[in-house]
C-alpha cells in the first residue's frame, strides 16, 4: 500500500503530511494533530458529530479519505475561535444554554458555521435544515436553533 | 480502520478504464464515497483498489446543448444541482429529489453519478430522472455509449456497465414548454432517512391534455421502476381528479414492493395511490404559478 503526500490547509494553517491511503481525515484530525474537538460517532456519515468544513462547507469527516483534504481548506472546530475568544456561534451556543453533555456540538457548531457562510441570516426552517444531518441526544434541538439564531442576528465579522 | 487498498488518482476516461480492467472485479470507483466508504467501514466491501475519479474534470458540471438538451456530469453533487436556478426552475422533479438526499453533509460530498450506480432502489434522483426521460451516457474499455436510463438498471446494485466503464454524464432531452413535474419521497423523517415510497412524475401538456406521461416510482421495486399502465392510461386525458385518482389505482398495481423493516408491502401500494394524484395536483399548481410569472414579465 502506497503511501500519500497531503499538503493542505488547517485552520488556517498550512500542512504537509504522509498518510497510508486508508486512513480517514476524522483520524488524521484527532490521531495526528491532537485536535479533539472532532468527534466520531457512528463512523457512517449519519450522526454528524465528526462534521468539519471543507472549503467553508459541512461534510462528514469519517466517511472522507485523508487523501481528498490535499489541497483543500479544513477547518475544524478549534479554528472557530479568533485571538483567544469565541466566535458569534459559540457564545451564542453558552448564552441560550444549548448544550448539555456536549458530545454532538463540535459537529452542530461546524454545521451552524456552514450555513451561516452561505446564508448569514437564516430563517428558523433553514436553521432546521441547516443542520437536519446532526444528531443531538440531550437538548430536544430549540435552544440549539436559538442559539444559531441568535449568532445570525449580531452584527461582527466571524 | 479501513481496510487496505491501493488508491488510484486517475487524469483521464482511459486511465481509470486501464486501472479497473487490471483489478477485474476487485476495484471500486470511488466519487463522493458516500456509499463505497460506508459499506467499507462496516466490512460489507474489501476492495483491492479504489479509483478516485473527482480528477475527471470532463465528469463534471451542468450544460445546455444547442439542442436544448441538458447534460449534467456524473460528478455533480447533489449540493450542486440543489443549489443550481436552472434545475430549480426547469427540472423541479430532479430538483425535489436532490434536496432529500440524506442531510446537508451527504449532499455536499454525495454525487448524482454514485446515486445511480449504487443502483438501490431507493436512490431519490433516480425516479425524477426516469421521469424527466433522461439516458446515461456511459464511456470506457468499448468507447462511449448510450442507454435509457430504464436499461440502466438490472437488479439490485446492478448496473449495465461492464468491465471498464464508467457513467459520464446523464442527458435530459428536451421537454415540451408546458410540463408539470414533481417528486415526492415519503418518509418517516425528514432528514437521514430512505423514501417508504418516491414518486415522480413529469406530464408534458397539449393544451389541457396529456401528450406525454411518465411516472417512476423508487422503493416500489427492485430497482427504480416506470409506471407504463398508469402512463398509458393518462396520455391524450386531462388531468382530473377522476383520472390522476385512476392512475394512482393502476400504479399501485403495478408495482411490485416488497415487506421489509421499514413498511409492509401493501402499505406501500396504499401509499402509491394517495402519493400519486397528490403530486400531480402539486406539480400542476407550480406550472400554473410559472406561468403566471411569466406573463408578468
Ligand atoms: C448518511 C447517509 C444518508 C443517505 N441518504 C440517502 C438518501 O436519502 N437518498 C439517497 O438516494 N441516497 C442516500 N444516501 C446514499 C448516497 O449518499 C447517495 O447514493 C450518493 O449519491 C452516492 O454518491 P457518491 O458520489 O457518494 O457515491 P460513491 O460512494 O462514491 O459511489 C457509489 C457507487 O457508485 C459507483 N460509482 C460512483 N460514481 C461512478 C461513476 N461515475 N461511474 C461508475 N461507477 C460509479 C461506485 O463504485 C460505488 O459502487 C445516503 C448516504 C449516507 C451516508
Ligand atoms: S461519526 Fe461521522 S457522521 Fe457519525
Ligand atoms: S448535547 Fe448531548 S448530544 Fe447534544
């Protein structure tokens, strides 16, 4: 098996690595660089909780080769913050009180961010459909939807 | 952990055609990797080889031929096709049918291309193309050829390609200018789950009357199937309450599902019948609205 060189870009950062061809980007994200945040649920594209965006848009890390990130724009959720403060999302998501055990959010916040880049000023339908692929077991969704809402209405750059 | 394999990053038609032909069987296209990686990490698939294709850039996008024909490359994601005027406004059915794919992730990465060759019969742009009357373009190992979409299927996860070949691209041919079309998929949930039942329809009009019906059906049968009674017996009819409820009838005899998990066999013939006038009710109230709109302009 053929190893693979990957030069890309993470959270703003560029990248170069070797991977075997069968590993996922969700492992490359978590196994090589640390980053945590990325959660694997399923390992089958339906949970979301291993969402990250590629190229400003959610996808499901765990069902993506590390090979399709080279020359692509990955972000994860440790790239939401800027200087040390949370983005509009992620406060958002601590004022309205939308989380609870904390599992699903990474890939809810990664969802939420998604949407808010190809619509900044979502309705509440389009927040739900926004992120329709992101299971959350504890809240019951609305304080999650608030929260989006929310972010979507302050005025800021992130 | 995925299993081994040898990763393929083909440039061209003829490449990739070389790389499957020299693995036999035991290589996999590999487009958005919705459905091959799944299967891989539940251990359902063991591939050799996988071929990613997403460097085929003659695979991709969406064009009007000077004949009015649209094409759309196999590598078109749903996400694409979602997001794109044209299909909105012209193709509402296929329009219908990509939106309900899965959830946001899966249309961003899942293409158009990858959910006609899983070849499920549930696959939701399956039954809007066949109602659309689209053919596959289909290129390798022979050179490129052509199929009606309906020749396409075998069975289940069973296409018409042979060794070496691989879906291009998928052709809309020209639809008359009064057309009312639709697709609706009826499920449990409105995001991450299969259609009980998908019906698609695409009636273009004479005045009041029907000159061409197609009706497809996913999850009704093996594969994606066409309603040809139902069709049949709508042509040359206007489409009344009497009529679309008669053809709802006849649908849902023709139609062959099966029990399984997520509905019984006879509900989904229930479903048919109700599913059918509904749609086209649906699809006639768009087509009047367009209309409206145009003549405002
Ligand atoms: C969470 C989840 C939810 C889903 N929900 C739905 C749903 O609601 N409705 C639905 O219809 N589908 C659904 N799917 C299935 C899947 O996303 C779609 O079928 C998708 O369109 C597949 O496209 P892909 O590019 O990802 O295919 P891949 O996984 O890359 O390929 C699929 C198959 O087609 C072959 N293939 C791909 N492209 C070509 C080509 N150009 N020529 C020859 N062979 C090719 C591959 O070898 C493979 O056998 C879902 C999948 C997931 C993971
Ligand atoms: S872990 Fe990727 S979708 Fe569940
Ligand atoms: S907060 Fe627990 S799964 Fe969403």
């Amino acid at each position: 098996m053929k190893e693979i060189e990957l030069r890309f870009r993470l959270n703003g950062e560029e990248q170069r690595l070797t991977v075997p061809s069968n590993v996922t980007l969700l492992h490359v994200i978590r196994e090589h660089f640390g980053l945590m945040g990325t959660k694997e649920g399923c390992g089958e594209g339906e949970c979301g909780a291993c969402t990250v965006l590629m190229d400003g848009r959610p996808v499901t890390s765990c069902i993506i080769l590390a090979e399709e990130a080279d020359r692509h724009d990955i972000m994860t959720v440790e790239g939401l913050m800027k200087d040390g403060k949370l983005n509009r999302l992620q406060q958002a998501f601590l004022d309205e009180g939308a989380v609870q055990c904390g599992y699903c959010i990474p890939g809810m916040l990664m969802s939420a961010q998604g949407l808010l880049n190809e619509n900044p000023h979502p309705t509440s339908q389009e927040i739900r459909k926004g992120i329709e692929g992101n299971i959350c077991r504890c809240t019951g969704y609305n304080r999650i939807v608030n929260a989006i809402h929310k972010a979507s209405q302050d005025e800021g750059d992130s | 952990m995925l299993p081994q394999f040898e990763l393929y990053l083909p440039k061209s038609v003829e490449e990739t055609s070389e790389i499957l032909l020299t693995y036999n069987s035991n290589a996999r296209i590999y487009a958005g990797g919705t459905d091959v990686l799944v299967q891989m990490a539940k251990g359902q698939s063991k591939p050799e080889a996988l071929v990613d294709i997403k460097g085929l850039a003659e695979l991709r996008g969406i064009s009007y031929s000077a004949a009015k024909e649209l094409s759309i490359g196999a590598l078109t994601t749903h996400h694409e096709l979602e997001n794109s005027d044209l299909i909105k406004k012209k193709y509402a059915a296929l329009h219908d049918g990509v939106s309900r794919v899965g959830s946001v992730q899966t249309r961003n990465r899942g293409t158009i291309g990858g959910n006609l060759c899983s070849a499920l019969p549930s696959a939701d742009s399956a039954a809007p193309l066949l109602a659309l009357g689209a053919k596959v373009i289909i290129n390798g190992s022979g050179g490129e050829r052509e199929l009606p979409l309906e020749k396409f299927y075998l069975g289940i996860k069973h296409t018409a390609l042979e060794p070496g070949e691989i879906l291009t691209k998928i052709v809309i041919p020209a639809l008359a200018r009064h057309n009312a079309q639709a697709y609706i998929k009826f499920s449990r949930r409105n995001a991450m789950d299969l259609a009980l039942m998908g019906v698609a329809i695409c009636y273009e009009l004479d005045g009041l009357h029907v000159s061409k019906a197609r009706i497809a059906l996913t999850t009704a049968a093996p594969t994606p199937v066409r309603a040809y009674g139902a069709e049949a017996f709508l042509t040359g009819k206007a489409l009344t309450e009497a009529n679309l409820k008669e053809a709802g009838v006849l649908a849902a005899e023709e139609a062959k599902p099966r029990d399984s998990w997520r509905s019984g066999a006879e509900y989904r013939r229930g479903l048919i019948k109700v599913l059918l006038p509904r749609i086209s009710r649906l699809a006639l109230e768009r087509m009047g609205k367009a209309r409206s709109e145009n003549e405002r302009d």
